[in-house]
C-alpha cells in the first residue's frame, strides 16, 4: 500500500507539472475542460498495487485467524479480523475531507509514509509468530488451506 499510495504521490507531481493547468486541474481558466497533458493509464500501475496489497493483506489474515482461533471462537475471531479492514476503511473515509486539488500530493506522500511506518511496526511486533508457527523453525507449518489444522499437525483424510 505504500508503495502505491508514493506511486500516486509521484504521479499528481506529474499531473501538476504538467500544462496548461498545473496545479488546478479541475478549475482551468486557461482551457476550461480540459484536463493537463498526462495519460490516464498511468493510474493503472497505482490501482494494480492497491489491489495486489489487499490480497496479500487478507488473505493471509483470513487464514492466520481460522487456523490460530479455538473451534468455539472462529465466528468471533473471523469477525474481529473483518472489524480491521473495515477500520482501516474507515479512516480513509475520515481522512478523505483533507483531499483537497492543490494537496494532493502531499496527501498521497502523507498516505504512503503512515503505511510504511505501520508496516515496520507491524513487522517489529509480529514477526516472532513466524518463527513459532513453523514445524521446528523449517518453514513447513500445516495450515486448514493446505491440510493441517490450527496446530500445524497434518490431516491424513487429506492428500
């Protein structure tokens, strides 16, 4: 996510650098209706990294609370793992009022260091579960997506 919302931040540098409007786009006096001289498609790379950053985010989550949750617990927990999305959504809601035509760049570049930073925290903080989550510090942990359950041990009706 961070490197697409720093992708967004390089291209509204380029959108404003760009004529005839520069840095107002959306109120050209100049050439009303006209947008700056920048291709649309160069979104395509901001979007495909965004959605790429959704998938490897929770997906992973998904399975990592279905398989460490108790068999009484699963609903809650699954439940509490969409309450994190949708938090996280819920503060690019409350961020979007700050969006303004003249601070986009700003916003965007704002966006990927808050995601970077948090990405690192989470790194700092999580990333001993790694190590405990695989058979013997191998990296062969069995998970309910590949025939093991919740404690990594192999289902053998499972080929």
């Amino acid at each position: 996510m961070a490197l697409a919302m720093a992708y967004a931040s390089g291209l509204q540098a380029l959108i404003y650098s760009r004529g005839p409007c520069f840095h107002t786009p959306g109120h050209c006096e100049a050439s009303p209706g006209s947008p700056n001289d920048v291709n649309v498609l160069l979104q395509l790379p901001a979007y495909l990294l965004i959605a790429l950053s959704e998938i490897f985010f929770t997906i992973p989550m998904f399975e990592y609370s279905y398989a460490k949750a108790p068999p009484s617990m699963k609903s809650l927990i699954m439940s509490i793992s969409s309450l994190s999305s949708g938090i996280g959504f819920g503060i690019g809601v409350c961020l979007s009022p700050a969006q303004s035509e003249t601070n986009l760049v700003q916003y965007f570049a704002g966006l990927a260091a808050a995601a970077f930073a948090t990405g690192v925290i989470f790194y700092a903080l999580c990333r001993k579960y790694d190590q405990k989550d695989t058979d013997g510090g191998t990296g062969s942990a069995r998970t309910p997506m590949d025939g093991g359950d919740a404690e990594g041990k192999r289902d053998p009706t499972i080929a």
